[in-house]
C-alpha cells in the first residue's frame, strides 16, 4: 500500500517561497502559464512557476522506479527511514537514471530525455507539492541537474493534496496515450495493486489503465506470485530476491498464467507443478521458446523427474506442523512437493548470488552457483528432449495433416470442375492428365499404408482395396 511520507525540512520556507512566486506572475499581468491536473475525475487549473532544482525533493512514491528501489535493499531501507536525506535523494537520482531491468546499466532512454532538454530546453513543465515534492518531472529534473541547469518550470498543486492525491495525478499523467515514457512492467502491476488497496474496483482499474478486466485479474496473479517468490527465496540471512528481478520476465510469466488457469480446472496438481517447473525456468532466464515446452506433454513425458533425478534439486519436501500439538512431520512426497522443493532451492540459490551482502562471502556465492549451473545443465536436458518429442509428434500428425489438405483441394476441384464444364472452358487433356498423376500418388500411399497393418482401418482398407483392383485390371 502507499505511504504517507512526513513533510520534507524547510517545507513551511519553500510553501512561502511558492506563494511569493506565484503572487509575483499573477501581479505580473498578461497570459499566465497554467497547466490541467486531472485526478479520480476531477480537473484543477494551477499555475506555472520557475522554482530552484536545489530546493525540490524527488518523489520517493513515484511509480517511476518503485520496484528498482529494492535493487539495493540497505539504500532503499534507509530511503524508507528518512527519503529525504541526501543519501536517499541521491539514490533515487541514480534510479531515475538507471535501466529499469537493470539498475546497474544506465537508461538510454535517460540520456535521449538529457539531449532533447538540452537542444530544445524544456517544453512540458512539470508538478510539484507545496511543500517541494516532485509528483510529475522527476526524471526531468534529475537530467536537468546533470546539465548544471539551476531552474525548473513546475506546475504547483493545491495545498489541500494529499498523498492519495498526489498518487492519483501522477498515475492519471502516467497513463495519457501520449505519454512519452512508460512504467516499466512490475511498477505498472504496483500501480494497479495500490488502486485495488484504495477501494477501486476492478473494472474502474482496468478502465484506467487501458485494458481488459480479465488482464488486471491476470497481472494481480502475477505480483502475487512475484511476492510469494520473494519470500520464498529468503535465507537465513534474510537475503531474497528483489521485485526488479522479475523485470524482462513479462512475456515469460503471463503464458505461464493462461496455463496455470488451463490447467487448475482439471487437474490442479498438474497446473502446480508446471508453474513451479516454468517460475524455475523463468529465473534461469530460459527464453520463451524454451520456457514453453514446459507444458502438459512435458508431464506426460515424465521429463519433471529428469529434472529432480538430474541434480535440479537435492532438497526435500519440507515439513508441516500439525496445529494444537506443536509437531512437525515430513510432508507427502508428492509431484507438487518436489517441484516446490526443487524451485525454493533455486530461488535461494538465486538470492544468494544476487545478493550484495559482504557476509555471504565467495564460497557461499561459489556454492549457490553451483546449483544455479546444475539446475540450468538438468533443465537444458529436460527441455532439449521436450523439443524432440515436440518434433515428433509433429511429424506423427503430419501425414494426417496433408491428407487433410489434399481433401480440401479435391472439393475445391469439384466444385471448379462443374464451374468449368458449365462455362465450357475445361481443358479436357490437361484434366486427364491431372488424374494420371492422383492415381500414381494413391499407389504410392497404398504401399505405404499397407505396411505393417494386419487389421487395417476403414479408410486404409478401402485405399487397398481400390489399389488391387487397378492392378487387376
């Protein structure tokens, strides 16, 4: 859910500063700069000033790089304390500027917004509260600041706004089609998740956010499992997985979802363990190619016990209590349990290699890659044989496949035969030719479908039939 930060220092300095100016450019006369705020549908008109980028705080609840702030969980833990310290202005700067898949990169898109405000200057002005927090233009304001400029034009909204507020006009910004930048994928799930937690219903989300219902219940799916992934990944020294590590997996995890919900109406146990198999694959950042041969074949094919015998997993189901006696017993060995197993320990293996702890050390960072690469090598085995199978059963279906077709042009022949002969314009000589060679290909199948088969079907044993007595002739 959002939180409702404290006022940052000086804010009663900067609210009179705002006031000053905005008394300055209305005693000015003339055309006024103003610019329209729209919030859970409502509009105000607020004025446009020129404030100093040295008094303006950056937005620590922007959507912007809500989910890179746990890129660096201590940074983010200190912003979460005090966010306005310089230490943590001085983090989310560095978020504002860096790759939203991977924070240690920087944005190419940054560096483009950086050269268009320095050729042009700044065209859109951005929001501020009056109290100096940016709402809208935080990503402006950080390039501004790398280019020495020491002012920025900014709307200033109302006293009266709230947090809720302020969350309300940054999203109904955000999702104006002709908005130049978009959330990255896991900050619009946030988005969507803290305007459930505010009483909106599905319906009203969906319609803000420009799609289906069924898609929101989709992406809502998706961020839980995402944080049960987080928490799953957990070790003892409380390292995790962090949500900016799901960055790039959107494809990935929403066919998984459209399969999860296939699959839970028949058989949940099979849907279980195909969304363990295909998390697990996803976090060894297989592509979506790979990742979609973990399907129901897959299962059938008895490939998810490759994986477990492979070395993908050398943990256990883990135990369960039993309420009221304080006991704990080993838990069902079960398909569903050993694919949990398999991907917890994957997930922590992942944690601790991501991890940025100094106490973790090389040996322990060396052991978790170690899985890591043992899981990946089983998976590879697991997926290439899918593949194979995949091949075959295709070419199992496609002798079927090309008489079906054969069929469907023989119909269509039939009806331009009657066409032609009506028309009068049928090539007699070509035709009869045509079928000379249809003759030579029903001999050919009939020797071919003849092989092996003591007890025939319908269809071949008509096939055979017809083909003795042409040769009988």
């Amino acid at each position: 859910m959002m939180r409702e930060f404290p006022a940052p220092p000086r804010a009663a300095e900067f609210s009179e500063l705002v006031s000053k100016k905005v008394d300055e450019v209305k005693a000015a006369g003339g055309t006024r700069e103003t610019v329209t705020v729209d919030w859970n549908g409502q509009q105000a008109h607020v004025e446009v000033i020129d404030l100093p980028l040295s008094s303006l705080f950056y937005n620590p609840s922007t959507h912007r790089i809500r989910a890179q702030r746990s890129h660096d969980p201590e940074r983010d833990a200190a912003l979460e304390k005090d966010p306005w310290s310089a230490e943590s202005q001085d983090y989310l700067q560095f978020l504002l500027k860096a790759s939203p898949a991977d924070p240690n990169l920087r944005d190419k898109e940054f560096d483009t917004l950086k050269e268009s405000l320095q050729q042009f200057g700044q065209n859109d002005p951005g929001l501020v509260t009056r109290h100096g927090v940016l709402v809208n233009g935080n990503t402006r304001a950080a390039a501004l600041r790398e280019l020495g400029e020491q002012s920025m034009r900014v709307g200033v909204l109302p006293a009266s706004f709230t947090w809720a507020d302020i969350n309300a006009v940054e999203l109904s910004l955000q999702l104006r089609k002709d908005h130049r930048r978009d959330y990255s994928y896991i900050n619009r799930l946030i988005a969507m998740e803290e305007q459930a937690a505010l009483g909106r219903t599905p319906e009203q989300i969906a319609k803000d956010f420009r799609i289906q219902v069924r898609t929101y219940h989709q992406e809502r799916w998706i961020l839980s499992t995402i944080r049960e992934l987080i928490e799953r990944s957990r070790t003892g020294g409380g390292n995790g997985l962090r949500l900016v590590d799901w960055e790039g997996a959107q494809e990935r995890l929403k066919e998984l979802q459209r399969l999860y919900v296939k699959l839970e109406t028949v058989d949940r146990d099979q849907a279980e363990v195909l969304k363990e198999l295909r998390l697990a694959a996803i976090l060894l950042n297989f592509s979506k190619t790979d990742v979609r041969h973990i399907n129901e074949d897959f299962l059938k094919d008895g490939l998810e016990q490759r994986l477990i015998a492979g070395g993908a997993s050398t943990a256990q189901p883990q135990s369960v209590s039993i309420p009221g006696l304080g006991l704990e017993v080993p838990a069902a060995s079960s398909a569903v349990a050993e694919a949990r197993a398999m991907s917890d320990e994957i997930l922590r293996a992942a944690a601790v290699v991501s991890s940025e702890t100094p106490a973790i050390g090389d040996e322990g960072k060396a052991a978790a890659q170690d899985v890591l690469d043992s899981a990946k090598a089983a998976f590879d085995g697991a997926i290439e044989a899918a593949g194979r199978n995949t091949r075959l059963r295709k070419r199992k279906q496609l002798a079927p496949a090309r008489l079906a077709e054969a069929c469907a042009s023989i119909d269509q022949c039939v009806s331009d035969l009657v066409q032609a002969r009506t028309s009068r314009s049928l090539d007699e000589e070509a035709f009869d030719d045509a079928v000379v060679k249809l003759r030579g290909s029903l001999l050919k199948l009939a020797q071919q479908a003849g092989r092996g088969l003591p007890q025939p079907g319908d269809g071949v044993a008509w096939l055979l039939e017809a083909v003795s007595a042409e040769g009988s002739r």
